[in-house]
C-alpha cells in the first residue's frame, strides 16, 4: 500500500534542495526533527542557521515556486 501521508512545506523545500544538491537527505531530517521538537522558524531559516545551506539556495526554491504554474483548477494566493 502506498503512502499517503500528505506532503508537508518542507518535504517539497526538501526535496528541491536535495535534488539540486544544496542539501544532504539527513541534513533536510535535522530539519524537520528541529521542527517537530518546537522550532517554530521556517525551513528555510532554520537551514540556513545550521548552515546546510546559504540564502542564495533559499531564494532559488522561493523563485522557483514563483515560476511554477498552478495546476489546473487551484488558484495561487493573491491572484
């Protein structure tokens, strides 16, 4: 059976950086374990205070999600 665990903020900020190579898969774990035991910062933030990774690699995803259309039938937000 598949796993349907609905895809979180930072398994797509995630997996971008580790498909771009900025980041290591367990780099992208000591991120989410820092969330999940009470940091309340951004994924981004918080990568980049562990310095896995720079804002340049940040801004990359943030440009990125900007550049990609919305799928059919979903509206971004302020549109």
């Amino acid at each position: 059976m598949a796993d349907e665990t609905p895809r979180t903020d930072a398994d797509k900020i995630g997996g971008f950086l580790v498909a771009i190579g900025a980041m290591k898969t367990w780099q992208v774990e000591d991120v989410v374990i820092a969330q999940r035991t009470g940091d309340t910062r951004i994924f981004g933030e918080i990568a980049i205070a562990m310095g896995y990774i720079d804002e340049t690699a940040f801004q990359l995803y943030l440009k990125s999600r900007v550049s990609t259309p919305a799928p059919c039938g979903t509206r971004r937000a302020g549109r």
